[in-house]
C-alpha cells in the first residue's frame, strides 16, 4: 500500500470549470513546495498540458475502459510513492458515461470534490450537490466524498446563501468569484494548449486563478489537513496484473512528428513504444525539421489545419514521406496526421491547402463535431483490440475503401465506429480518426510500426472491444 490525500475534481456537467481549478489547485499547492502528481480522466491531450505545467510533472490519462484498472491501479500507486497529493481530474459529468468518473472514485476510494458554477443559484446549490452525492448509492455504494466549490460566484452575500444550503456544513470547501482568471482559453477541440500561450504567459493565468483559489477554505487547508481527511490507500498492482512487453520493435526506430500541428501524443503511447524495444525520436514539420532516419513514421493528431499552409509548404517533407512509403517503411496516421497526408485540406474558411498527397481525397472542416466517442480497433487478429477514441471536426473524402472500421465501445451514443484506409506506395500508409491507446494492446501496436501493413493485414469490419 502507498498512502497519500487524493481528491477527483468532478462536476455537475462540463463547461463548470474543473479543468481550471484542477489546474489551479497543482499550481497552488506545487508553489507551496508540495509535491503534485496529476491525472486526468477519460480520453483528452489538452487539459493535461495545463496540468502538467501547473504542477511541473507528467500527466497520464486514466479511464476505467480505455486505460483498464490495472493501468490505473499501477499509474496512482507509483504516484503515490513520490508525491504529496494526488489530484484526479473527471470527465463530463460526475456520473455521466459508462463506466463514469463516479464509477473511477468509488473503485479507487478517490473523494470527491465537486465544482458547480453556481451564478445562477442560490439554495438549489444544497439540492444538486445532495443529488451528485447520492445518485444511485443504493445500487452502487456510497460515494467517497470531500465537498463542493462553487464557482461564479456573485458576491459575499451570495456566497452566504449557497453555504448555508450545503448540508453538512463541513462540506463547503469555498467560493470563487465570477472572474476571467477562472477562464482559460479555448477554441473547437477544447483549450488552447497551454504552451501555445508561451511558458510565461500560460503560468501567469495560472498564478491569477490559483490566487483566488488559495483564499478558500480550500485554500487555507495544510498538508496536515488533507491527509487527515482525504487519505487513500493505494493498493500495489496485484502479481500478473500487467505481462511483460516484448521486446518486439527492438532495434527499430520509430519518428514521431511533435509540433502545434501534431500535439496529441499520450506519454503512455511514447512509454509503450520504447518498452517494446524502439527507439523514438521526435520532428518538427512546422519548425522546417527534415524526417529523421527511422523505420517506422506516426504522424499523431493536432491542429493540422491551423497550420494547413506551412505543412503545405513543405515539398520537401513531402517527398521524403513519399520516399519512406515506397521503400515499404510503415506510416501510422491519426486524426490529424492523417488529415495531412490525403491531396487536400479545406480550412474552415473555405480555402483548400495542398497537402502531402499520400493518400487520394479531401478533409474539409465542419463547424460541427463530426465524431466522438470511445472506440476499439481490432489491429491484429493475434492480439486483443486497441481500445482508444475519436474527436474531429473534419470528415473525409476519399475513393478509398475503409478495410475495416473501429467499434464504438459498450454504452457508447455511437452507432458506426472510425473507417481505417490502408493507401500509399505499397501500402505502406494506415490512417485513422481513431486516436489508439497503444497500451491496450502492445501488440497490436507492432503492428502499426511494422512492414508488410497492407491492406491483407487487416482485420475485418465489426470486430468487437
């Protein structure tokens, strides 16, 4: 066991403010010297940037589904070895999905600490907070709690009314004003990552919104104070709970486009690359960078679209892919990447940017969320399912025949999963919407970053998670 206070920043809903007091709070408490370890539920590149800056460590995705219990139970362990606190932040709502990040505190006994944008209430406050405390207990268990912050909030005499309504009283950890440091940029995927702001810039928002954080009842607790009420034991990762990874991309190397226009790199993803035996190196296409020597290329999600010119502009890259393709190296395209590597974008604004042209189609903009969703991918027929999601405003134009598709996960809205192509000189390109947890299935990964990746290799349509 590993002992060390914990809390799961949830919500009634998103668009609450978590996000920023989660990041709030890593900033607070790492400029006291504590030491903050961070996760974040559910599948997202883009609150973990700003986790990771406020409290100066790496942050990994935790899901129930996704990621597995055993992940979880090794990543919090090991966390819990090293740090002061732990801070998880949810997704979406507190019980919203399946399973939810109600479903995450309850099996890892995280307390719960609820933000609620409360500008518009005043005593229902007691009556939503009871709900997101009590929902489904009797089926489910209880729920381990820590208490509410209401956010937005108007004025000293509004605050009164809100406290008096939460019930018990101890269970009012504080307010926080209506105030622009409670907001951090956003745009269509979600927040503007945080180094895109500029280091500076980035930590003075946090600074501005941990400040009116620190002046809660939150905010006033000592190190004392949080182990005394919000412990958790961390069990150890049971024996056969994780195998061992084959070394089977030893002696390989893998390039990985890094840059504002592909962003969207789980660590976990690098972690289980080089726990295969590869050796990853990183590019830049945006900063003018040339494609390293490498066996295998993955081109991860990003903005590719805010940058469709400059990617465009690289002929250069462009012919060095083509190059890597007809020697038979294999391409892994996600999202992003893909949407880089067919004839042509077409930016929101209608303008139509050339791009590397590996594969034959279009991507065009939506103003609209084109897909969302928890997916699996079965890969590789020896190997179990990547399991991962999806998340884009893009749709996709192409005479190319999906030779398989993703399958939406149990409980998903969705009805159909992600098309993959297969194209490229000898087939050497495999893209996807589908962002892939790679360490879902180690060895399916290998397939995504070995030759002969054709269209024979893959798996049928319907294949279940």
């Amino acid at each position: 066991m590993a002992d060390c206070p914990a809390l799961l920043i949830t919500a009634p809903a998103s668009g609450q403010g978590k996000t920023t007091v989660t990041a709030a709070l890593a900033r607070m408490l790492a400029r006291r010297g504590w030491r903050v370890r961070v996760f974040k539920c559910g599948p997202d590149f883009l609150d973990p940037f700003w986790h990771q800056l406020a409290s100066g460590a790496p942050v990994h995705n935790v899901d129930l589904w996704m990621t597995g219990e055993a992940d979880i139970r090794a990543r919090l362990h090991a966390a819990a070895g090293e740090a002061d606190v732990l801070l998880v932040e949810g997704v979406m709502g507190l019980h919203d999905g399946t399973p939810s990040a109600a479903d995450l505190a309850r099996r890892f006994g995280l307390p719960v600490l609820a933000v609620v944008q409360a500008g518009a209430m005043a005593q229902t406050l007691g009556a939503v907070v009871h709900g997101l405390r009590h929902y489904k207990e009797d089926s489910n268990g209880r729920l381990p709690w820590a208490g509410v912050l209401a956010n937005g909030v108007a004025s000293a005499g509004h605050a009164a009314l809100l406290q008096g309504a939460v019930d018990p009283p101890e269970g009012w950890l504080g307010h926080l004003p209506r105030s622009a440091a409670m907001q951090l940029p956003e745009r269509h995927l979600g927040l503007v990552a945080a180094h895109e702001l500029g280091q500076d810039a980035a930590l003075a928002r946090l600074d501005a919104a941990a400040d009116l954080l620190a002046a809660t009842s939150l905010g006033a607790l000592t190190l004392d104070d949080w182990r005394a009420r919000w412990a958790v034991a961390f069990a150890a990762p049971a024996a056969g709970d994780a195998d061992a990874v084959p070394p089977l991309l030893a002696g390989r190397t893998v390039a990985v486009a890094r840059d504002a226009a592909f962003a969207f790199i789980y660590p976990a993803n690098v972690a289980t690359l080089q726990a295969l035996g590869a050796r990853v190196v990183f590019f830049s296409p945006l900063a003018g960078d040339a494609l390293p020597e490498c066996d295998a290329l993955w081109l991860p999600g990003g903005y590719p679209e805010l940058h469709a010119a400059a990617l465009a502009a690289r002929s250069d890259l462009r012919s060095a892919l083509h190059r890597h393709a007809a020697d038979g190296k294999p391409i892994w395209a996600e999202c992003g990447g893909m949407m880089a590597l067919f004839e042509e974008l077409v930016t929101a604004d209608g303008a139509a940017h050339a791009m590397w042209g590996l594969l034959p189609g279009r991507t065009t903009m939506q103003k609209k969320l084109a897909g969302l969703g928890m997916q699996a991918w079965a890969a590789a027929a020896d190997a179990p399912p990547l399991r991962g999601h999806s998340f884009h405003y893009s749709v996709c134009d192409t005479p190319l025949a999906p030779v398989g598709r993703t399958t939406p996960a149990p409980g998903s809205a969705r009805r159909e999963g992600e098309a993959v192509y297969v194209g490229g000189p000898r087939g050497a390109v495999r893209g996807s919407y589908f962002h892939a947890w790679l360490a879902s299935s180690p060895r399916a990964a290998v397939r995504l970053f070995s030759s002969g990746i054709g269209a024979g290799s893959a798996c049928s349509k319907g294949d279940q998670p």
